[in-house]
C-alpha cells in the first residue's frame, strides 16, 4: 500500500468514526459513558462492553469522545454536546475569557 492510499484510508476510517459518534445510535452509548468512570484503569472493561455492540474502531472512538468531552467540561458548558479532537481541545479558549475577548 502506498502512503498516499495509506492516509487516504485513515481519512476514511477516521470519517466513518465521526459520522457514528455523531449519529442517533451512538447518543444513548455516549450518555452511558458519560455516567461511567473513564479513567484509563476502566479501559479494558468501557471497550469490551461498548464492542458487544459496536465494532473496535467505533468503541474506540466513542470512548475517546467521551474522555474529551469530560475534559472539555472545565472549558465548556455545553461539552457534553459538542464533538472534540484532541488537538482541538488543548488549542481551545474557554467560554469566558472568549467571551470578554469578543465583547472588547
């Protein structure tokens, strides 16, 4: 495989991913890992039971999404709404000091 076809496919894998988290059926599965404890102990235990329903690649990203969006919590009042990559979430401002940014 080429690297171009290599990226190309984690493009894709990474695009199929987003659309399920942000779909209907992953809503009650997030709710539920909201609820649950995240830390990296519980690891083995969230992706066995979300891949009884889901394949490994969207247990993964359902747990992930999770994780941010707990973290996102510090920063953002609707975080439990909102879809975050990593990358994204360590570069963002948080409500507040945004807010009096943009009302200077």
């Amino acid at each position: 495989m080429q690297p171009a076809e290599a990226a190309s496919n984690a493009t894709q894998s990474e695009l199929a991913a987003l659309e399920f988290v942000l779909s209907p059926a992953a809503a009650p599965l997030l709710e539920e890992l909201a609820q649950a404890s995240l830390d990296e102990a519980h690891t083995l235990t969230l992706l066995t039971r979300l891949r009884r329903t889901v394949a490994p690649a969207l247990a993964t990203a359902l747990l992930t999404q999770a994780r941010l969006r707990r973290r996102a919590q510090v920063k953002f009042t609707a975080a439990a709404r909102m879809v975050f990559t990593a990358e994204a979430l360590e570069q963002a401002t948080a409500e507040t000091p945004a807010a009096q940014r943009g009302a200077a």
